[in-house]
C-alpha cells in the first residue's frame, strides 16, 4: 500500500529518509520557535519541538483548506555534558562544538510526532556517538567544506563527517534526522503500514 503524508520539514535528510520506506509526501514546513525552555532536558525540547511543528503544520492545513493528511514532523539535538548544541551560527561556533566533541562520547535524540486524527503521537530515538580525535586543521578542513552550518552540532554522520566517527550505539538514520524505525511504528499505530 502507498502511504502519502505531509512533511512537515525543509531538511532535505528527512525527506531522502522518508522515501527509504517508500512513504510518498508532500513538504509544508512550518515554522515555530525553537528556543530551549530554562532548565529543559534534551529529551523533552525534541519531543516538545517535534510536536510543535505538527501542530503548526496541522493549523496551516486547516487554514488553507487543504485535505487533510497525516503529518510527520521531527527534531534533532546534539548534546555534550547535558548541554543542547543547537545549529552553530558561524564557523568559530561549529570549530568550538567539533573540539569540544572529538575524542569522546556524545549523544543525539531525535523527536518524531506524527498528528493524525485529532491527535498528536510522538516518539524518541536516542543515539550515543564516539567521535575520533580530530586536530585543528581536520576541523577547519571539514568547516570549509560548508557541511556542518545546517546541522545540529555541526557535523552530518551521513556526509564527510562519517569518516570520524568512531561508533555508534542506537539509530543511524535517528542520528541523520528521522529515525525510520519509530517513523514506521508512528504511521502503523495511526493504521498506515509502510509494509
Ligand atoms: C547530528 C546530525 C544532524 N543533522 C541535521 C538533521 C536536521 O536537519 C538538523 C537538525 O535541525 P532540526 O531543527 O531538527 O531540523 P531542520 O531545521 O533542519 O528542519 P525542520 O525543522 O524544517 O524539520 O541537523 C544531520 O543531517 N546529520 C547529523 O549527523
């Protein structure tokens, strides 16, 4: 059966990962505030920010008069010492996560909420991630390519960067922005089999 959705995302990653289990979609982005809350856990903003842009989606549909599909939305953070590390907003910031992260562990969770039905399901991939050590030159070598300035901790495991790390302990795809496991688990609880 095919299954077609709204994608509530611009990342380019989570449309290639949607298509990996032949779910047909269409793209409307929404835009919400993003900002961390004081005190907040990782694991709370994605799967809060996840369900906000559902939500959002789900409001511009209604307003549009457009029909009515379910809608898949996601959010990625990198974290180090319980620290969110957010998109890095110029090449210093993206240096100083990369040298923070080399040579260690870090995680990374990823938010998926799927609104369908008047209801909004949401679930959580986490990811433990072992960077190899990496010298200041590699680092700028690596910034220079363009790579890390969309990407939340400023590096893509599925792009050059996959050339550093060392291990991982979960979900690559979740790592990469949708983890398609829980995606599927999201869509078959709302009737929808991807198989
Ligand atoms: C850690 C990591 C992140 N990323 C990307 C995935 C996400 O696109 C981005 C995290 O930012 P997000 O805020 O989760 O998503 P986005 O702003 O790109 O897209 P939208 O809100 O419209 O859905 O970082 C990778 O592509 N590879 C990686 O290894």
């Amino acid at each position: 059966m095919t299954v077609k959705i709204y994608l509530a995302s611009r990342s380019p990653r989570r449309g290639e990962l949607l298509r990996q289990i032949g779910v047909d979609f269409e793209v409307l982005p929404s835009d919400i505030d993003e900002s961390v809350r004081p005190g907040e856990a990782p694991e709370h903003y994605v799967l809060r920010l996840a369900r906000e842009k559902a939500e959002a989606c789900m409001q511009r549909l209604q307003q549009d008069g457009r029909p009515l599909m379910p809608i898949l939305a996601a959010d990625t953070t990198v974290c180090a010492d319980g620290e969110i590390l957010g998109k890095p907003e110029s090449d210093a910031e993206a240096h100083a996560m990369l040298r923070r992260m080399a040579d260690r562990w870090h995680s990374v969770h990823t938010g998926v909420a799927l609104a369908w039905n008047g209801q909004v399901e949401v679930l959580i991939s986490s990811t433990q991630v072992e960077m190899a050590p990496l010298s200041d030159e590699e680092i700028a070598a690596y910034i220079a390519t363009g790579e890390p300035h969309d990407k939340a901790g400023s590096y893509g495991i599925q792009g050059l960067a996959g050339a550093f790390i060392r291990r991982i302990e979960g979900s690559f795809t979740g790592v990469m922005g949708l983890p398609v496991y829980e995606t599927a688990q999201l869509l078959k609880k709302a009737g929808l089999n991807v198989l």
